[in-house]
C-alpha cells in the first residue's frame, strides 16, 4: 500500500503540488488524472525518490521513501515521462544495460529480456539502434526496459504520449497483464478515456490539488446530471439566448456552435426540447446524447474542459 | 560492477559513433603529421629573448677569457661558465654542462677545446663544441652565427690571414710578397701601429690549413646530446603539443555527454535505479580517462611508425604520465560540463579555454617566441606540464624521478577540477 499524506512540493514560486493525501491500495490499478502541469509528474517522482520530500510523509509497503531508499529502488519500476533510452544502442543494448542496473543473474536477464521484447512486440527488431524506431516502439521499449527487476510498484508517467494505436492497444495490453500478475500500478494520463477504459480507481488533479477520487461509477455520482445533450447549430451561437428558448434545463457552451444541455429525465424530454428549438433563428445540425465521462466530470468540478 | 556497466554503455556508445571516433584518432594523426611536415624543415624564427647557454673554458688563456667576456657582452647571449649546487658555486666541467642540457635546464653549451689561443695566433680554423639538444635547432643556428660573427669582430687577424693566402694563390708567391709589403706601408701610414703589428701572424710562410675566408673561420663540432637517432626531431616537439589539444577537445566531449544524458533523461532513470551520482561521474570519469589514455597512446605510436618518435626508451613512466595527463584532462572536461548548462555553453567554454592554454601552454608554438611574462603565465596551463613531461620523455630520455614534478602537478589538477567538478554536478543533476 502507498500513503500519501500531506504532500507539497514547489519549485521556486510554483507550487506544483499542494497538501496532497491519498492512498492507493496494493494490487491496484490507479490512475492519475489531470491536464498538462497539474502536477502529475511532480508527484510521480517524490514517490519514485528522484525528488526529495521535504512536505509530507510518504510510505510505500511500511517503507519510508525517505530512509529506505534502497529497498524501495529494488521494488519499484518506473516509466518515465521522457524516452529514457540510449538512441544509439540497440534494443538488446539498451535492456542489457538497463537490466544490469539492478543485481539479476545473467542467464534470469537474458530471458527476461527475450521474454519482455516480446511481449511489446520489438524481439524482431531487437538488433536496430532505438535511433531507427517509431515513435510507439520507443514508447514500447521505454516501458520493457524498466520491468526486468519486475517491480512489485510500477509507475508509469504518461506512457502513450504520441503514439500510434496499434503501440497503444499494445501497450495497454501490456499494462491489463501487469495487472492481473498482482502488482501495483500507477498510471498518470491526460487522456481520460484512458482512466476510464484502463484504472480501477482515479484520481483528478489540477494546479497541485486532488479534486476527486474514487472509481469512474464513484466519480460519476458527482455530476449533477447523469446525461447530456450535445447539441451544434450551423451558425455562430449565444448561448443565453439558448438558455432563454429552454430556461428549465443547464446550458453550458461548448464552442462557437455548440452546447451542453442537461437536466432531469433528459432522454425523456428530447422531443420536447427539438421542438422548443425550431423557434430558434439558428438551425440545429447535430444532436448527440452523451453518456456520463470524466471529461465531464473534470468540466463541471473546474469548468474548464480537461483537453488542452 | 554497475560502474562497469556505466563504462560499457559509454564505449558501446563512443564506438557506435563513427565522428567521435574519427575525430578522437585519425583527426589528431592527420594534423599533428601536418605540424611535422611543416615544422619539420628548419625553423626560421624572430623576436626571441637572450638566450642563455653554458660555456666550458678548456683553454684557459688570456685569448679564450677574451672571447669569452665578447660572447657575454652581446645583448643575444648570457653566457655561464659556472653553477650552483648546495649554495656553492663551482666552474663548470664539460659533464656538468652537458647533464644540465640534458635534463633542458639549457639548451646549448660551448666548449673552447685547449689550444685555441695558439690556434688563433697561428691564424688557422679555430676549433669550438657547440653541444646541444637538437630539438634547439634555432637556438643552434643563432649561436652559431653569433659565434662567428664575435670571431671576426674581436680577432679580425683571422680573416685577414684568410685574405693574405688567398691573394697569395691568385697573385704568385713574389707579386703576393710585394703587394704585402706595399699594404703594410699603406697601413701604417695611415694608423699609428708599430712595425710587426700588423699581419703579424703571416710573416713568414702561411699556415698550411689556413682557412677561405669565404668559409667559416670556425671549426665547429656539433656535439647533439639527445635523439640524435630521431628522424624528425621538430615532430616530437610537436606531437605532445597536438595529442594534449586533441585530448583535451575528445574529453570536453565526453564530459558534456553527461549533460546530454541529463537532457535525455536517462540520467533521472539511472538515477531512479539504485545508482549513485557518485557511481555515475565515476564512470563517466574513468570513461573519459580511457578515450584519453587510448588517444594518447594511438598518437604516440603512429608517432613513432611515422616519424621514428622515441617512445620505447621509458615505457613506465611514458604510461605514467599518460595516465595522469588524461585523468588531468578528463576531470577538467567534466569540470566543464558542470559549470555549463547546456551543450552549447560546454562547445564555445571549451574551446575558449582549450585554445587558450594550448597556445599559452606550447600545444601549438614554442614557448621559447614568446615574451616572458607569457612564459610565466604559461606554466599556469595543463598542456605546459604535459608536453613538459612528455617532451622530457621523448627528448631527454629521463625517468620518473626526473618528472615528478610534472606528475604532480597534473595529478594535483586531476584532483582539483574532478572533486569541485562532481561536487557542481552532484547538485545540477537533479533539477529540484
Ligand atoms: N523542474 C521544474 N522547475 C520548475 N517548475 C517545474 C519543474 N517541473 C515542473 N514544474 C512546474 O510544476 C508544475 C507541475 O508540473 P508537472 O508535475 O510536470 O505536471 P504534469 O506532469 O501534470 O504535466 C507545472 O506548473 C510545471 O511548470
Ligand atoms: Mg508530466
């Protein structure tokens, strides 16, 4: 189990994380959710011991990340946000020398390696310099090299940033295995359609803060209307002058063109709403229902949407 | 071992690049062949200092002191005839002279053999020892013109004993034995010198070997002390002077590859690993020495293939001062990146700072050309040690103990530049 409590880091001015406490369970997939600086990183590398905690306490299984440093290392694997690879080596290279950072016999290694190439799908082009890779095989190969102590902890900081789906599936793949072998797994995104599909439980983090936290059906019960309706018109629109043809329903604007609305029983009242709207100088084009999201979520706990 | 596996990344790394590799070996080879071909030939040079060189008086007359006291009062030369030890001072002897150009305290000494008075008087080739370093090539050709040159000021009877037999050959025994007595006439009619003094030594018959005075009047025995077996003697100088430039330049390389992994982010996953900062810079120092000491050893034995360098005379202490000339370099290579914040600070730092202390420090033209203040200031500079003890390697075929100074000091800068270099970037590695 890793207990978070009362962590702030700042660099300089910034504050990039404030007075931030959870806990996330051992076996867990767990997601950090959050748009670009909210301080997903930040976080990801006090617990990873790459920054010093000087706000806080920290544990990870009993261990203090501030006096067990040695033991920790030896238990938890990291994914880095960067490519953290040699571009000049070979993938073979690159895990050799990554696996060799840790004490693990050479014969183990030397399957471990093997075993991991394969599972991300780069054993075939195990002999090309990283240099000649795709961007996703980079990505693969920055998340194999740092499982060959094969973590109890893995954390992994925005591993599909860039990349093709075909990379991501597997990646994902890869992750969903981790998973059901037993290990922790910390996982930070920007994207929520990834906590969604991928983590057990989430939390939301913006400007350094933890707004929400729980599983996605959990996270869901904070928006006030299960549904929505996503509506775009052919023109530029106002949104109050919408908000006056359907006064007994929320409006929030969603671009130049289009709008949220939601209410109670708002499937039911469709009909009624399309009506109301023919009155309306400004054609509706498109209408879509959208179904509870975390996008959504974010959006009515910050207003701002979690994109960008 | 995980330093090891450090090194070995490195080296995968350093080998993979084919331009790092060119330029560590072949680029240095190439120039520092071109520095030989070009230097290799005589060295005509200006704006020297006075030069200072030992004198041995084996004659010990009236004549030789004479001459002596002439080569001191020229405002090129300051002439010794004695030296120092334990607070004593004692005449020099032709061994003490000739150790002391050995060990480059001097890098030329003069020997008037006995029988150069008489010589003098007789009116034939005076005999002189010039005894020298040829790597003192210059120095040579400039004392020995002013060897002349003094010669011809002080005792012009040399000359004119030259003059009598050459008129004597073209004019016929009776018309020369007019034409002398007629100039002796003309002579003392207009100086006041007494009967005799002129052309005393050519009364009579002349000397046998009486010397053109188209020709040097000076029988000059070139005495080389060290490499006289050295095919290009101007190369060796050179060779320490390019291969601590190029050292220097591969390990400013080295060392900003550190910064490179910073911005790579490998460093923050090594550093997630259970690796140390100290484990890390200890790597890439011990990485960085062995580019260096491989450099240094590539160049020195294509040296050798190509231009007969001596470097088999003192293996040990050859490898001694190569490995503590590239710990010296690497830890200023590092000290460099650490101060920098990113490559190109380290690129323009470096170069600044390496074609400075090259130039101040003999990498690339003798110290000998410059002004002394800029001496002074030179020995301030890695490559002056270096090539100070490498050159006393390769030229005066001395040993460890005769270096020490040169280790020492090197090794001093190692430890300087390393530990304040890793204490800099024990703190940079991590961006807080
Ligand atoms: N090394 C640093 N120095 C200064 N500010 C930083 C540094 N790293 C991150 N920050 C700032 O801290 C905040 C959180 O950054 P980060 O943890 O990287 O966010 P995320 O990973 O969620 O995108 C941002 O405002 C960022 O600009
Ligand atoms: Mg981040």
């Amino acid at each position: 189990m890793i207990e978070i409590k009362n962590v702030s880091k700042n660099y300089g001015e910034i504050q990039a994380l404030k007075n931030v406490s959870f806990e996330i369970n051992s076996g867990e997939l767990f997601g950090l959710l959050g748009p670009n600086g909210a301080g997903k990183t930040t976080l990801i590398n006090l617990l990873n011991t790459y920054l010093p905690l000087k706000a806080g306490s920290i544990t990870i299984n009993g261990l203090s990340i501030k006096s067990d440093v040695k033991e920790l290392k030896q238990i938890m694997g990291v994914v880095p946000q960067e490519i953290s690879l040699y571009e000049e080596l070979t993938a073979m290279e690159n895990m050799k020398f990554w696996g060799n950072n840790y004490r693990i016999k050479s014969e183990i290694l030397k399957d471990r390696i093997e075993y991991y190439l394969k599972l991300t799908g780069l054993y075939k082009r195990r002999h090309s310099p990283v240099a000649e890779y795709s961007g996703g095989m980079k990505r693969r190969l920055n998340i194999a090299s740092s499982l060959l102590h094969e973590p109890k902890i893995l954390m992994m900081d925005e591993p599909t940033v860039g990349v093709d789906p075909q990379s991501r599936n597997y990646i994902f793949e890869l992750i969903e295995k981790l998973h059901e072998e037993g290990r922790t797994i910390i996982y930070t995104t920007h994207y929520m359609a990834e906590a969604e599909r991928l983590c057990e439980r989430i939390a939301i983090i913006d400007y350094g803060k933890i707004i929400a936290l729980g599983t996605k059906e959990e996270l869901y019960k904070i928006l006030e209307h299960k549904n929505a309706l996503h509506l775009t018109f052919i023109d530029k629109i106002d949104s109050e002058e919408v908000q006056k043809i359907v006064p007994e329903f929320d409006i929030r604007k969603k671009s130049k063109n289009s709008v949220y609305i939601s209410g109670d029983n708002l499937i039911k009242r469709i009909p009624n709403i399309l009506k109301k709207l023919e009155q309306y100088k400004n054609e509706t084009v498109d209408i879509h229902i959208i179904r509870p999201n975390l996008e959504n979520v974010f959006l009515q706990l910050t207003g701002r949407e979690l994109r960008e | 071992m995980k330093v090891f596996n450090l090194i070995k990344k490195d080296i995968q790394i350093f080998l993979k690049s084919k331009s790092s590799v060119v330029l560590t070996y072949l680029v240095p080879m190439i120039l520092s062949l071109v520095f030989g071909l070009v230097f290799g030939g005589v060295g005509g040079s200006s704006g020297m200092n006075e030069i200072k060189i030992l004198l041995v008086d084996g004659d010990k007359t009236e004549i030789s002191r004479e001459f002596t006291s002439a080569l001191d009062s020229l405002p090129e030369l300051i002439v010794n005839t004695e030296y120092t030890k334990n607070d004593s001072t004692y005449l020099l002897d032709v061994k003490t002279m000739d150790e002391l150009i050995i060990k480059g305290k001097r890098g030329l000494g003069i020997y008037i053999p006995a029988g150069f008075a008489d010589k003098l008087k007789q009116g034939t080739k005076l005999p002189l020892e010039i005894h020298y370093d040829p790597k003192n090539q210059i120095q040579y050709g400039m004392v020995n013109g002013l060897l002349q040159k003094t010669i011809m000021s002080k005792f012009p009877m040399v000359m004119l004993n030259g003059l009598m037999s050459k008129s004597e050959e073209f004019l016929g025994k009776a018309r020369h034995e007019m034409f002398q007595s007629e100039m002796e006439t003309t002579i003392k009619n207009y100086f006041p010198v007494g009967e005799g003094d002129v052309m005393k030594g050519s009364t009579g018959s002349l000397p046998a070997e009486a010397p053109n005075i188209f020709d040097n009047p000076l029988e000059i025995e070139q005495v080389k002390l060290l490499g006289e077996e050295k095919s290009n003697p101007m190369y060796s100088q050179y060779v320490a002077g390019m291969a601590v430039l190029f050292l220097l330049f591969s390990v400013t390389y080295s060392g900003a590859s550190l910064l490179e992994e910073k911005n790579a982010g490998t460093i923050k996953r090594l550093l997630i690993s259970p690796i140390s900062r100290g484990q890390i810079l200890t790597a890439k120092m011990i990485f960085t020495s062995i580019v260096g000491i491989s450099q240094l050893t590539v160049l020195f034995i294509f040296g050798w293939l190509v231009f007969g360098l001596n470097i088999f005379q003192a293996i040990p202490t050859l490898l001694v001062l190569i490995v503590v000339t590239s710990l010296a370099c690497s830890a200023l290579g590092i000290f460099i990146a650490a101060i920098c914040n990113n490559l190109r600070t380290v690129q323009s730092l470096s170069t600044l700072i390496i074609l400075t202390m090259s130039l101040l420090g003999g990498s690339m033209v003798p110290t000998i050309v410059m002004p002394k203040y800029l001496q002074t200031v030179g020995k301030f500079t890695l490559n002056y040690w270096a090539m100070h003890g490498f050159n006393s390697i390769f030229w005066r075929n001395l040993h460890l103990g005769d270096i020490m100074l040169d280790v020492a000091v090197l090794f001093g800068i190692f430890i300087v530049f390393y530990f304040t270099g890793v204490r800099i970037f024990k703190k940079r590695l991590v961006t807080y």
